[in-house]
C-alpha cells in the first residue's frame, strides 16, 4: 500500500485517480503515526515552499517522514514540490 502523505496542499485527486487506473492500493495519510507505519510513501505538492513547510510543520508530520527515511529507509518518492520538501 502507498501512502499519500495529504497536508493540505497538492494533486492528491489526481494522484489517487493515477493508482486507481493501474491497480495499485493507496491511501491518504493525515497523521504522524500513519506515516511511522507506512512501508510507501508519495509526498506530493503544488505551491509554495515556505506554505508546504510550515504545513508539514503544524501537522506535526516532519519528524516522521525524517525517521521513515533516514532511520527505517522507507521508500520516499516526493513529486515537484514534494520532492523540494524532501530536500
């Protein structure tokens, strides 16, 4: 299952609707401890850093993806802005 990390900002419409065409099982996470149990994510993103940034960070959702990716190497793939935000 891949889990599409949903802080408010992005294509998550067509992101889903992507999956759902070719069979794949995802989901929207929301939370901190949806994303600790995730073994996929997709952190997708349109807009600006800054706004992107600072929903991650009321959402409490930084420290998460850091220890998915740096601590239990779960596969992150982040698209356009998401990709930024990863960096």
């Amino acid at each position: 299952m891949i889990s599409v990390v949903d802080y408010g900002l992005g294509n998550l419409g067509s992101i889903l609707n992507m999956f759902r065409k070719i069979n794949v099982p995802a989901q929207l996470v929301t939370t901190p401890e949806e994303i600790l149990v995730a073994d996929k994510i997709l952190l997708p993103g349109v807009g600006a850093f800054d706004v992107a940034m600072q929903e991650l960070a009321r959402r409490e959702l930084i420290e998460p993806l850091k220890h998915q990716a740096l601590q239990a190497r779960i596969p992150i793939l982040g698209i356009c802005l998401g990709m930024q935000l990863l960096g």
